[in-house]
C-alpha cells in the first residue's frame, strides 16, 4: 500500500477520470464533491486517504442533509465518493475502502419533463427577436442532442439537410435529418453570425466559440421570459424524444438518433406518453 494525501489522490483520480475519456460535466462534478470532502475531512484533520473511516463519511453526509441537501443530491455525492475511493482501493493507496459499505437514501426518480406545446411556443415567442439563441434553442427541440453536442457543433457539421453530430465524450457519432423548421432558424442565424477563423456553428459576438454555460443561462432566461417555471435546457431533448414517440416513430429509430447507449433509456418514456400514444403528433415548424 502506497501513502497518499487526499489531495494527491483527488489529482489523479481527475486524471484517471480524464484518460478514461468520462464526460466533462461528469470529471467536473466529481471533482467539486471531491473537494466539498476533503475541505470537510481536513476540518478533522484527515489529510491521508488511508486515515478516513466509514464513520468520517457518514458524518460528512450527515451534515449535508443537515444543510438541507435533497436525498438526491446527496445519492450523487455517495456515487462520487464511492467512485474514488474504489479507485484508491484498486490503486493501493487505501488499505480498505471505506465507502464500500455507504448505503444511498432513498428517493423517487421524477419523470423526464415534457414541454407542452403552450410551453414550446412560448418559448420560441420570447426569444424570436434573438436570431442566434433562437436558432439554439429551435436545433435543440428540432433535433434532441445534448447541450455538450450542441456547443461542439461545427458550421461543417450542417449540410445536405442533416446535422452530423460528432463523436462527443462517449456518445456516437450520427446524422439527424433537419426539418424546415431549424433550417431556417439556422440559415437566418448564418447570415448574421460574426465573421471569424473559428468554425465552431454557434459563436459570441467576438466570434469566440459560445461555451455550454453560456447557453444554459441564455435559455434559462427565455424560460423565465416565457413564464415556464422548473424547466431546464435538457427538457427540449426530452420533448423531443417523446414527441417523436407520439408521432410513431420506431422505438429503435429514436433511442439511435437520441444516441442513447441502451434502449432501456428511450422506453423510460413510453411510460410517460402511454395515455397520448393513439395521438399522431409531432412538434410544430416555424
């Protein structure tokens, strides 16, 4: 067994994370429970990894539901503490693992947040005066890639009414058709997009690529603008999921396109859909 101070550790398990290719939302919540640990562990004085007990785990976790963490939020920490001390473990920098017997709190899942079609066009209407964050927010509810996928979209990656989404962190490469809705949003967008070397699709003003969390609050503030409260970016891709499953597209064909890794993932929905199943619809074009 090999000594370790917590911090070394965390530094190599980020890298460990990293030559894995983990996704970077995942590394970087990792890394912030990580350090919410360490800052409370070092509070006690355990700066070595072999020194901290399952009891310094329980009482760290205590004091997050004291602070009001929901059951949730505290299962995701769990996952990120039990992750790195395996990882220790397997590494010999820990004799024993003391998260192995962490128990997570239960909670009930909430179900994938479909957009109504009030809500969707509310939304549209509040940001339609903004041509890029309307040609955002329309390739997200037209296509259902991830937000991450979006942000890494090239100009190159629009062509012969397709979107080409790139390999991204795990996910697969694949092409989405187009519908005439989003090619206009984008084809107006490209008119107005500022000239620059940088072919990333959507840029800022300076032409500097327009960065994830930089969309996030964008779309959060035309969500609040259109009065539809706890909606989140990730809503338009679940809208677009079931929407298509509405329509009667091929449980197969979307849970593909989706990029979704199991097909269990796509029929979580049609849970969410059965009452509207008999109902042809699909989401409105400009």
């Amino acid at each position: 067994m090999i000594g370790i101070l917590l911090v070394e550790a965390q530094k190599k398990f980020i890298d460990f994370l990293k030559n894995n290719r983990r996704a970077s939302a995942t590394i970087l919540a990792y890394g912030k429970d990580i350090n919410q640990i360490i800052d409370f562990l070092s509070q006690k004085a355990k700066l070595q990894a072999d020194d901290i007990t399952q009891a310094d785990l329980e009482a760290f976790l205590s004091k997050l539901s004291r602070e009001g963490y929901t059951p949730k939020s505290v299962s995701r920490k769990i996952n990120s503490i039990k992750t790195f001390f395996k990882y220790l473990k397997d590494q010999q920098f820990v004799g024993a693992n003391p998260a192995i017997l962490i128990s997570h709190p239960k909670f009930e899942a909430k179900p994938p947040r479909v957009l109504s079609k009030m809500e969707y066009r509310a939304l549209r209407d509040a940001c339609r005066h903004d041509i890029r964050m309307s040609a955002v927010v329309e390739t997200l509810l037209q296509t259902g890639i991830r937000i991450g996928e979006l942000a890494a979209l090239k100009v190159e990656n629009i062509q012969d009414g397709l979107v080409i989404v790139p390999q991204i962190e795990g996910h697969p490469k694949r092409e989405i058709p187009l519908n005439k809705a989003v090619k206009q949003a984008i084809e107006q967008y490209l008119t107005i997009r500022p000239k620059t070397e940088n072919n990333t699709l959507f840029v800022t003003k300076t032409g500097k690529p327009l960065l994830i969390r930089n969309i996030r609050t964008a779309i959060d503030r035309y969500f609040h603008i259109a009065g539809i409260k706890s909606a989140k970016v990730n809503d338009l891709r679940h809208t677009w999921v079931a929407h298509h499953l509405m329509s009667g597209t091929s449980l197969v064909t979307v849970s593909k396109l989706a990029g979704h890794k199991r097909l269990s993932t796509t029929e979580r929905y049609l849970h969410l859909i059965k009452d509207q199943l008999d109902e042809k619809v699909k989401l409105e074009e400009l």
